[in-house]
C-alpha cells in the first residue's frame, strides 16, 4: 500500500514540476514576444537590450 | 414598499457616498489662459525672466513633462546651459544651433531634430520625440513668449541671459529666423508668387485686367473674396470677363492669409 | 429533373430557409466589419487621418468654398446665455443621453447571445429571460430618443457657432444618423411584439436575424455618434493652422480616437447594461413572493451578473489602448489627463473601480452557498478578498499630496519615500491586474462549485492551471518592478502590456481547461433563490457604481480638451472655458446618477405595469380587493 502511495506522490511531483516548468517557459516567451513586437527587444536574462 | 424603501436608500446613500470622496480629494480649479498684452516699455531683464518662470509651468505647460517623474529632462534639476552645450557637442546632434538660446528655441519649435535618448517617442528609437511644437495649437506660444522661457532658463542657473529684451518697436520676428523645412511666406509674398498684380491693381501694381483689389473689401465679403480666388468663374464682376485662372496648387493656408490681407488692403496702404 | 424535387425536399428547404436567410447576413455584417476595418487601417497608414491633413496636401480645387472657411471664433460675448451655466445644462442632458443611449445599444447585445443559447439548448427559460431584458431596453429607447432631441436642441441653441462647424465638417452624415433611427425603431417592434409570433423553426431564425440587424443598425449608430465626439478630441481631415474642413467625410470621422472609442464603449456598453438589468432582477427577486419566482430572478440575477463581470474583464485593456491613442496624438492631452489636473479624477475611479470589482466578486462568493459543493472552495475566499482590498489600497494611493511647507522639509522631498511610489502606473497596474486575475478566479471557483470532475487527467489540468496562475501573477508583479524602477520610461510604458497579456493567458487558460476539464462532470444540485438577500445588494452596488463610474469618465473625455471646443482647431471662449472643482465635478456626477436612477425606477415600473391586469371589479363584498394581479 504504502508503494503505491509513495509511486502516487512521486508522479504528483512529477506533475507538479512539469506543470512548473511549463509556466515558467510560456510566461517567459510571452516576455520576450510582447517587448519585442514593441520594438523593445530585451536580453536573455530579461534586462533591456537597448 | 419596504423593499423599495430599502433598495432605494442603499442605491442613494451610495451614490452619496461616491460624491463625498471627492470632497475629501484636494480642489484645484483649470482656468483657461487669458491673453494680457506686454507693456514693453517698462519690462525689465527681471520682469521677462519672472514672465519665463509663470510660462514655464503655466500656458507653456512646460513642467507638465519636465519634471522628475521621468517623461521629458527636468531642466530645472541640472544647469541648461551646460547641458545644451554638451548635447551640442553630441555627436549624434544633427541640429543646427551653435549656442544655448540657439539650442532652446531649436527644442521649442522643431523637437524632432534632436532628442535626447530614452525621451524618444515608443518605437521611434529616439529619431522622434513626443514633445509638442510650441508655436502651434494648443500651446500656440508667442515669440515673445518662448523667448522669455529661453530667458528664464538661462537665467535659473545663474548663467547670462543671451536673449535681448523685446522692444516696442520690433515687429513680430517671423518663424524663419530658424530655418524651418516650410518657411511661412507673407501675404505680399503670395500675391506675388500667384501673380495677382499682373492683372490686378495690388501692391504697386496698377494693372486694370481685373477688379481693382485696393479696396476689394468694400464691395465684397471674406466669403465672396475667397470663392473668388477657389472659384473664379463663378462670379465676374461688371465689364469684365473670364480670364482669371484657377490655382490648383494653392493651399489652404495660403489661400487664407490672402483673403485676410484683401480683407483690410485699404488700411495697410 | 422534377422527380428531383421531391415534396420531402420542398419541407426540408423550407425548414433550412430561415437558417439560409440568417447566413448570408452574418456574411454580409462579416465582409462590412471587414471593410470598415480595412479602410480604418489603411486611412490610418496614411498622414491624414492621424495627424490632421496638412495644408500642402489638400489644395483648394478640392474642395468646397463653404468648407473652406476657417473654423469659426466667437469671443465671449457672441456665445448665447439663459441664465444658467451652459456647459451645465448640456453636461446633464448630454450624460443622461448617454446612460439610457448605453443600456439600449447594449441589452440588445446580450439578449441575442441568450436567445441563440435558448434557441441551441432548447431550454425555454432563457428564451423567456430574453424577452424579459427587451421590455425593460423598450421603455428606455424612448427615454432615450427625448433625451438625444433636448440635447441637440440645447447644443443649437448654446453653441450655435460650434454646431455650425460640426455641421460643416459632417455634412449630410447627420441625416443618415436621423435616417438610421427610423430603421433602428423598425426592427425593435417587430423583434420585440413579434417575439411569440416569431418563436420556433423557421421564423426563430427570422426572429434571430431580425436581432441581428438590430444589433447592426444599433451599433452603426453608436460609431457616428462617436465621431462627432473624437472628431472634438482630435480633430482629422481639417487643415491644422485654420480649421477649414479639407478632408472627405471618411477622413473626418476616422480620426485616431475613434476606433478605441468604438471598442471601449461598446464593450463598456454590455457591462453597463448587464449592471442595469441585474439590479432589475435583484428588486424582483426581493419582491418576489414564491420559490419559483425567487429562483427566476436568482438565475437571473446571477446571468446578468455574469454578463456585466465578463464584459467588464476586457474594459481595462479598451480603456488602455483608448489612453494610448491619446497620448500617440498628444502627449500633452495624455499627462493632462493622468498626470496633470484631471490626475485625481483617477483617485476616484480606483473608489469606483474596486467597488465594482468587490460587488462582482462578493456576488459570487455569496451564490456559492447555492451549491453543496462550493464548501471545498470556501478557504480561497479571504485570500481573493485580502488582494482585492491590498490592491483598492494601492490603487487609491496618488502619488502626491499638496504638503505644507513644513510636511515638505519632514518628508524630506515631494513625494512621501514608501508611498510615493505607489502613486506611479507600475504600480496600479500591477494592482489592477492582479484584482482582475483574483476576479477570475472567484468565477472559476463559483463555475467548479456545482460539478465534481471525473475526467482522468484532472491533476494534470488543475496542476498546469495553477502554475499558470502563479506565475502570471509573477510575472505581473516582475514587469511592473522591475520595468517600472528600474528601467527607462519606454520600457516602463512596455511592460504594462506584458502584464495585460500575462492577465488574458489566465483568462483563456482557464476557460479552455475547464470546459475540457467539465467533460462528463457530474452536476451537484444548485437551488436558485437559495442566497442570503444581502448578496442582491451587491447586485444595486454594481450598476450604481458603473453609472457613476460612467459619468466621472465622460467628464474626463470632455475635459481633457481643456479650453478648446474642437482641440487645436477652435478654441471655446464661453464663461465656462475652465476646468471645475472636483466638488464641482462630483456634484454633476452625484446629480446625474441620482436622475437615472429616477428614471430607472420609472422605467422598472412600467415594465412591471405592463405585466399587470386589473380584476373586473364585482358588486359583492367577496371581490373587493379588486387590485392588481401579477
């Protein structure tokens, strides 16, 4: 029982880590695509590149 | 009824309510600018650059951008002469001042030609900037008026106000002392660029192919003088015939300054 | 050829053709929105319609000698006087014009969307609260029209030198406005009277295009109206040193403003309306004296409510793009408006704003009670609330005070150094946003509330739901810190965007997940009319608040135009050419909200008038109570 409680919380934080991941890219991306079609281009590490 | 009565004074306590919060809130009053003539004879180097300073955060609406929340330079923080001096010296300046008041009044009257970077327009990558022209609509500064800001910045510092006192006798400088890509032309200028005298008595002209326009105003109203020039088969006056051209390349602007002249020819002569 | 048609052929065409008299005129809207737009973008590429037609490219020869005239100065003693304030009288005809000519454009909107839901589901309630949100928009048209008629009359009669140039500049426009309305009158009879002639098969979809057209005709309305409006903000297809008109009629309605203004009131519209409504429904419901009458006007509280919030969800982005079209015309118009005198109007409009945005919010949170299922989400509540009242807070800091002199040199500057910057656009916006982000949540909890998920990747859906909330609110306090101190002010005015984008993620990523998450989700039990009566007046705070809200903002339209009466172009030399108190302001505004709502009540009444029928009066003593009967 307790194996497959512990397999049961080792894939929620699978899921939780890949959930994670995934909003950090698309908010990411969505950065640098928003302040780019402005014409404001930034860099890598989200600072202004003019 | 009691559910009416309840509704009802909720709804009108609130909106009560909302009415009281500005009551609460500072009270300022916009008073639109009110146009006072300049006794030239008794101003003073002291008086115009006191003249400045009420137009710079008056009618100039100057310290509406410049100021330190980041919009426009905050010239009162830094010393303008100095500092115009050095963007002079930029070597992305492209303007054509040599000196401070030259630098000002270039800011003033064509913003564009040089701006400082980060102020310029969203996009522009500091080629434009947002700063409206100050002799036009809705600031429609005087000459008298930007110089006496030029004055005012200059002096602020400490530094010599290079611009001379306005006299009484000057007449108004036209915007061409800076050379603007348009330069306005006066009326005379236009009647002589269309070609009116070669058959209108105008100016020095006597010429008598078409009405006498010396004193044009008193036979035909603003209106009738402007469909004239737009239109002018339409209406011939007596004993004359349909010789007048058309001027498709004359433009609004022109056209008026033209009409506003006839209109009081028989007073300038 | 004739064994073709078949008489069962005949019955199916005749069936399909109400369906085939409504495609090609959503076709037709289709391609016309299309060419407007078109057109708009096109003639905004161009420098005339952005930037006013410069002299040198429009000569004489083009245009007509009336129209050349400049555009007309009266001085202060040629303007016409009653008595009393001019602009007062027109600012209170003009804002009641506006409130009923607001709340008849937008029912319309929201009564065809729940017909068409009534016409797929099948289920006649929705269809019969339709009809029920037509009655009350009737009796308003009417207001309406009296209202816009005294205006025009007021405008001649006080302005006649202004309504003479706008006259010239419009031209015969004005006439296809008076025309539209003959159109506008048609189509509403027959889709209202016609309602029950009109009710199934074939004719529904006679009746549904019929709304549509109204809808069409309403909304063309609307956006010649606007034009006469930012035409007077920012002037297009006028000569800019005099004045005279020198563009065509397309150049002088497509000014920069227009279609942000287009946008924003529609859309302001539908809010507003379903605010009117709700509160409608709300009376009802206190009123109402069975459970079954109490369950209807529950519904259909809560679908007004729901109407009016979703609306309201995108009003912050219009509003912005409205804004910024301001500035991109004029700076100075821009910074007058929020960082100049008007700049505390704003103050108010964050009171406004955030009441609204709590009514919404305490609506649902108390509607959740109808549901057994919502004990599971009832924890969220104090945190939705605590950010809802941090972010009033914030939003409600200006950025300075008038100090005295001595508070001045205690404070060490202008500005107070922990709430100073608070007052300054990075920070409302991150306020706004993250208000708008916990309002949609609020809507999620309340739309989970009644249904138990049984889809198998419901972890996965809910996981990626919440790490998209968390990290837009992330991302939105990140762009609004660091963009907003740190760096210049072109990338400050940028970031703003990244938070109206991260804000429109959440918003789509949560109705996309959970209609594919409700899939075979079982439906707990929800008793309509089952909600405390205190959650009905959060349903009377919500319009009263947009009323006011509606009011303080078209001041700030109009007064941003400070002492011209078409901007740049005519300047306005009235004795009323200033800029009021706030008091002043708030006065006008308490005034006018207060007058609508008097005529709300009336119009409220009579809805309910008309539903009404007296018993025949007898002679016996048995039917003495001969009164009204619902």
């Amino acid at each position: 029982m307790t194996e497959i409680a512990n397999e049961k919380k080792a894939s929620r934080l699978v899921v939780w880590l890949l959930a994670i991941v995934v909003g950090l890219v698309i908010f990411y991306l969505l950065d640098h695509a928003v302040m780019g079609m402005q014409g404001l281009p930034l860099n890598w590490d989200l600072t202004p590149a003019q | 009824m009691n559910v009416l009565a309840k509704t009802l004074g909720f709804s009108v306590a609130l909106v009560v309510a909302f009415g009281a919060v500005a009551y609460v809130l500072p009270q300022m009053e916009g008073p639109a600018p009110e146009q006072h003539v300049v006794n030239l004879d008794e101003l003073t180097m002291e008086s115009f650059v006191a003249m400045g300073e009420d137009l710079y955060s008056g009618k100039g609406t100057c310290s509406l951008c410049h100021n330190a929340l980041g919009r426009a330079p905050d010239m009162l923080e830094f010393n303008v002469t100095e500092i115009s001096l050095q963007r002079i010296a930029d070597p992305n300046y492209e303007g054509s001042a040599g000196n401070t008041e030259e630098y000002l009044r270039e800011s003033m009257l064509q913003p564009s030609a040089y701006v400082v970077a980060g102020f310029g327009t969203k996009g522009s990558n500091d080629t434009e900037s947002p700063m409206p022209v100050v002799d036009k609509a809705p600031l429609g500064l005087s000459i008298l008026e930007i110089d006496a800001i030029i004055a005012f910045l200059q002096d602020k510092d400490g530094e010599p106000v290079s611009v001379p006192l306005p006299v009484a006798t000057a007449t108004v400088a036209p915007v061409a002392e800076v050379t603007a890509s348009a330069a306005p032309q006066g009326p005379e200028e236009l009647i002589v660029k269309f070609g009116c005298a070669a058959c209108h008595a105008v100016l020095d002209s006597q010429a008598a192919l078409g009405p006498d326009l010396n004193d044009i105003a008193t036979r035909l109203s603003a209106a009738e003088i402007r469909e004239s020039i737009a239109n002018p088969a339409a209406v011939i006056g007596d004993g004359f015939i349909v010789i007048m051209p058309e001027f498709p390349a004359m433009t609004v602007g022109e056209l008026e300054m033209i009409v506003a002249f006839l209109t009081v020819a028989d007073e300038t002569l | 050829m004739m064994a073709f048609i078949t008489p069962r052929r005949i019955r199916r065409a005749r069936q399909s053709a109400g369906f085939l008299a409504t495609v090609p005129t959503l076709i037709a809207f289709v391609v016309l929105a299309c060419g407007g737009l078109a057109t708009q973008v096109s003639a905004a590429e161009g420098d005339d319609a952005v930037t006013g037609v410069s002299a040198d490219e429009h000569d004489v020869a083009r245009t007509t000698a009336a129209s050349l005239s400049p555009a007309p100065t009266p001085q202060r003693e040629d303007y016409p006087s009653i008595g009393v304030s001019s602009r007062g009288i027109v600012w209170v005809i003009a804002q009641m014009h506006l409130f009923f000519g607001a709340l008849v454009l937008a029912v319309p909107i929201f009564v065809l969307v729940i017909e068409i839901i009534g016409f797929r589901t099948g289920d006649d309630r929705y269809d019969d609260m339709a009809h029920e949100f037509m009655k009350v928009s009737l009796t308003a048209y009417a207001i309406t029209a009296l209202f816009g008629g005294t205006l025009a009359l007021a405008l001649f009669l006080l302005y006649p030198h202004l309504m003479s140039y706008l006259m010239t500049a419009f031209g015969s426009q004005v006439l296809v406005y008076a025309g539209l309305f003959f159109l506008e009158s048609m189509l509403l009879y027959i889709y209202y009277y016609g309602w029950n002639a009109l009710r199934y098969g074939n004719r529904k979809w006679l009746h549904l295009t019929l709304g549509l057209l109204l809808n069409g005709v309403g909304t063309t309305l609307l956006v010649v109206a606007n034009s006469w409006t930012t035409f007077m903000m920012a002037p297009s297809g006028v000569d800019p040193e005099t004045g005279a008109i020198v563009g065509n009629i397309w150049e002088v309605m497509k000014g920069p403003l227009w279609n942000p203004l287009n946008l924003h009131r529609v859309i302001a519209n539908v809010a507003f309306g379903g605010a009117i409504v709700g509160a409608y429904a709300a009376f009802k419901f206190l009123s109402a004296k069975t459970p079954e009458e109490k369950a209807h006007y529950d519904w259909m509280g809560y679908s007004s409510n729901f109407i009016s919030i979703l609306a309201f969800l995108p009003l912050p982005f219009a509003g912005y793009w409205l804004m910024a079209e301001i500035y991109a015309y004029s700076q100075q118009m821009g910074i007058l408006a929020m960082g100049g005198i008007l700049a505390w109007l704003f103050v108010i409009q964050a009171v406004l704003i955030c009441t609204i945005l709590l009514a919404g919010n305490y609506y649902l949170w108390t509607g959740m009670a109808r549901s057994e299922g919502a004990d599971r989400y009832r924890w969220a509540i104090k945190y939705i609330a605590t950010v809802l009242i941090l972010g009033f807070l914030v939003w409600v800091t200006p950025h300075n005070v008038i100090y005295t002199t001595a508070e001045a040199v205690k404070l060490g500057g202008g500005n107070h150094p922990v709430l100073g910057p608070l007052g300054i656009m990075p920070a409302k916006n991150i306020a706004v946003f993250l208000m708008l982000i916990c309002t949609f949540l609020s809507f999620q909890l309340y739309r989970r509330a009644d249904k138990v998920i049984t889809v198998s990747w419901q972890y996965w859906g809910n996981a990626l739901m919440a790490s998209i909330y968390i990290f837009a609110i992330v991302n939105i306090i990140f762009a609004g810190v660091y963009y907003g101190y740190f760096t210049n002010t072109v990338y400050k005015v940028g970031s703003s965007v990244i938070q109206v984008m991260s804000t429109v993620v959440v918003i789509v990523a949560g109705v996309v997940i959970d209609s594919l998450m409700f899939r075979g989700a079982k439906t707990l039990h929800v008793s309509w009319g089952r909600v405390a009566e205190r959650s009905q007046y959060a349903l009377f705070a919500l319009p009263i608040a947009f009323t006011w809200l509606m009011a303080l903002m078209g001041y700030v339209r109009s007064s941003v135009r400070t002492h011209w009466h078409v901007y740049t172009v005519m300047p306005d030399k009235s004795a009323d050419n200033f800029i009021p108190t706030l008091q002043t302001v708030g006065n006008m505004v308490t005034l006018v909200t207060l007058l609508f709502l008097a005529f709300l009540l009336f119009i409220f009444w009579i809805a309910n008038l008309s539903g009404t029928r007296q018993l025949p009066v007898a002679e016996d003593a048995r039917s003495q109570h001969a009164g009204a009967v619902t």
